[in-house]
C-alpha cells in the first residue's frame, strides 16, 4: 500500500505544481517570461497586435488580469515576446 500511496502523492505535487498560481506577484516582464515565455493571454482568441512574436503565450484569464498593467500594447496579452 505504501509504494501505491507515495504514487499517488508524487502524481497530486506535479499536477499541482504545473496550475499556474495566480496569486503570484511579478515584478516586471522580465519576470513573468521567465515562467512564461511567450506572456499571458486572457483567452484563446486573443490575437497579438504588436507585430510578429517568438514564442505562443499561456492563456489564463485570472493571471492576465493580473498582469494586465504589463500589457503595454492592451492587445490582451501582457509581456508577449
């Protein structure tokens, strides 16, 4: 039982681990592309407005809002690049 216990507990910590935390504070874009590279989104749709980008941006509506002071182009993706 033990084996399938700590199992079980490894799989619950990377699954946790990989939810972005949308509490977390950055403090510039340099930050934030740091763990995401290509910026966030607040949706899918979102389309870049500030010319042509290197990476696809994580799309999370709660931590863009968040960072929505970042978006300097207010295209609806903050520290894209």
């Amino acid at each position: 039982k033990k084996p399938f216990a700590l199992a079980f507990a490894l799989a619950f910590m990377s699954v946790c681990s990989s939810v972005p935390a949308e509490a977390a504070k950055f403090k510039n874009c340099t930050a934030v592309n740091l763990v995401y590279q290509g910026g966030v989104s607040k949706s899918v749709n979102t389309v870049n407005q500030g010319g042509k980008t290197k990476y696809e941006p994580f799309v999370n509506e709660k931590l863009y809002k968040s960072l929505k002071s970042m978006d300097r182009d207010k295209d609806g993706i903050a520290c894209e690049r």
